[in-house]
C-alpha cells in the first residue's frame, strides 16, 4: 500500500454504508500503464471518485490512490460515486469474517492483533443512531476455501510498495421487506509486499493490515481531498467523495491521525488506535446486520 493512510469518503446523511470486492495474488505495481484502453478506464474509475493520476493497470487489475484495488471487469457492477460513498443505503453482506494468514507472512499474531481491534470495538458514545455492540465478528481459519478475507503475498524490491487490498463489489438487494437495499460484499483479498513486510516492526504490521481492511470493507482514504477536488463532473457526472454523518471533512487532512490516512509512500506509522472519527466510520459500513 502506499501507506500512512486514511479512511474514506462516503455517504449522505441517510446512508448506510459503502463495500466493494475483488483482489489479487499479484500485481506489477512499478508497470507504466499504456494501454488501448487506458482513456476509458481512468474516465471510469474517475466517475467512481477515485484519484487516477498515478492509476497502475495490469491487465483486469487497476491500482488507485497507491492500494486500492478495483477490476476493469467489475467496473460494471458499481454505480456513478459508489466508490467514493454511494448515496445508501447499503447493507453489509456479511459482519462474520473468516480470515485465514499463509505461512510466508511472519508475525502472524500482528495480523491476529489488528483483526481484533475490529472485533474489540465498541459503538461511540456519541454515536446517534442505535447499533450492534460490535461491528465485526472475526475467525481465523487455516484453510484458504473457508476464508472470506484471505491474506495473500506477493514481491517487490519496492520496499515502499507494501501492499493493497481489494475495494467491495456490488450485489443486489434482497427481496424482503426490511432489506430493499444493495449489498455490498466485503473484499476478499488483502495483498502484501513480503519483502517489504520483513522490513517494518510488529506495531507497524499491525496497522497495516487495520488500515488495508477498512479499504476490504469500502473505506476510502480519510484525506482523499490532498489528491481530489471536492466538487467535479466527469462525462456530465458529479464525483468525489461523501463525508459520513458525524466525520470531518472540512480540509484536505481532517483527522490527522486516522488510521486511513493515505500517506507520502515512506514507512507506515505504528500502531496507535483507531481515532473516534475512525470508528464512526466503522461503524456506518458495517451497521447493515
């Protein structure tokens, strides 16, 4: 990822939340993109409110905002600003998560730590809207197929390059009375740089992997104006980013100590919490169940 890092754009005042899916065992991420495509592609990921200056394409695989992974072939299952915050609400598809660590990646408990300060969670005090007493339930589990998150690996020398995480993707609403909403399926694959990986300490492992999930669950990078006009259209459609009820996003840098904030590409910060304003934001995207 191109780490420090950041949560999310999103929502209007009604909105329930954003996810989107996919990944990758691996990506060249040092590739220049040329390709035939290449006009269409960025005038598609910019209607969905990403930044494209230093969009990477490999074949199906668009790395956005340096570890956000979206799919040219799934481009089509999102609507105009989903990516950014779709104008809800959308359901959580599933707050149980499975996740299983491949034996490449050291330290696994690290990955264990940052999946339990999800778990560990409790709804803000000032939270206003009456929700579940945990966002997210976790399992770790040791066989890949059983997984509904699953860690991957793959190498760089770009020891910069430490790794990105697959957005959620679309899937329809269910036909029942409480629930007429679009779902959103949490993303599957969260992809790590090895040699990257062996060159940062526990605590930094840890956030990592925190700030590479919230992109799994639809959360965008908190300063997302640093690279992103706040108001724009693209082919006749308004993008950018939503802000969630109750978070900042009155400048370029809201909440200086998010979790998901996107960061200059040099070692990820240490561990030190989610911010109020980080788990807010949690709690909105997974408060479909």
């Amino acid at each position: 990822m191109r780490l420090k890092i950041s949560f999310l754009c999103t929502v209007s005042l009604w909105l329930i939340t954003v996810f989107f899916s996919g990944c990758s065992k691996s990506i060249d991420l040092e590739r220049n993109i040329e390709d035939d495509n290449l006009t269409e592609v960025k005038s598609l990921v910019s209607t969905l409110g990403f930044d494209t200056v230093n969009l990477k394409l490999d074949g199906d695989k668009i790395i956005v905002e340096g570890d956000i992974l979206l799919y040219k072939s799934k481009l089509s299952k999102t609507t105009p600003r989903q990516a950014s915050g779709f104008q809800g609400p959308l359901i959580a598809d599933n707050n149980m998560i499975k996740y299983f660590i491949p034996q490449a990646l050291s330290n696994a408990d690290a990955i264990e730590s940052a999946f339990n300060e999800y778990g560990s969670l409790q709804v803000p005090s000032n939270f206003p809207i009456l929700l579940p007493s945990a966002a997210f339930y976790f399992t770790r589990v040791y066989s890949e197929a059983e997984a509904n998150v699953v860690i991957t690996t793959y190498y760089s020398d770009n020891l910069k390059n430490y790794g990105y995480a697959d957005f959620p993707t679309l899937l329809p609403a269910l036909g029942i009375p409480h629930v007429p909403y679009p779902r959103l399926r949490t993303g599957k694959y969260i992809s790590i740089n090895v040699n990257a990986w062996n060159n940062i300490n526990w605590s930094q492992k840890k956030f990592l992997i925190a700030h590479e999930f919230g992109h799994a669950i639809g959360l965008r990078h908190t300063d997302w104006k640093r690279s992103e006009p706040a108001s724009a259209y693209e082919n006749g459609v308004l993008i950018g980013s939503y802000t969630i009820p109750f978070t900042p996003n009155s400048s370029k840098n809201p909440d200086p100590n998010s979790v998901f904030n996107s960061g200059s590409g040099t070692t990820p910060f240490a561990w030190n919490g989610f911010t109020n304003f980080d788990k807010t934001a949690i709690f909105y995207v997974a408060n479909g169940k």
